[in-house]
C-alpha cells in the first residue's frame, strides 16, 4: 500500500473498504509498517478496514483508528472476513 497512487477504485455509494493481512516479510520493520498502511488507509478515506491476522493487524487497526477510520474489525481468517462483510455490505431490507 505505501506504493498506491491514489488511484482507487470506489463502490457505488461512494465506499472504500480494505480487507489486510499481515505482511510478513517485512523484517525489524513490521510493526511500523503495518502503523504506516494503517494510517495511509485512513488518509486515503477508506471505511471500513477488516484486519486479518493477530499482532501486526492489530497495529495496523490501532494506528487507522488513531487516524480516523471509525469502522474497524479484527477477525482471525479470511472465511471470518468474508462473513463480516456479507453481514455489514447486504443491501437493506424494507419491511412494510
């Protein structure tokens, strides 16, 4: 993500929404790179991040909600992600 370009593609409606692991290979540099794409994440007007993972996500999750991003969810695995957006994406229902 420190490479985007500001080009992004928005949702009808004018959503934002990141789904990011933990980038393993990052070395000594881990923890402030995760802080670093969670901040550029909310630079960028993203809402809501999914973080998936443990410790690195969690950085990344505290650094975009220090920024700004008002909806964040940690889950454990990419099946849990997909769930958690297909609950909070369905389109409203209408009762009469």
């Amino acid at each position: 993500m420190p490479e985007a370009d500001g080009n992004t593609t928005e949702a009808a409606g004018g959503r934002r929404i990141a789904v990011l692991g933990e980038m393993l290979e990052l070395g000594d540099e881990a923890v402030e790179a995760h802080r670093e794409v969670g901040r550029m994440a909310a630079e960028n007007g993203v809402d809501p991040i999914v973080a998936i993972g443990d410790t690195l996500p969690k950085q990344l999750a505290l650094a975009a909600g220090a920024a700004g991003v008002p909806d964040i969810a940690m889950v454990g695995d990419n099946g849990t992600a997909a769930a958690y957006l297909a609950s909070t994406s369905a389109p409203a229902t209408s009762f009469s």
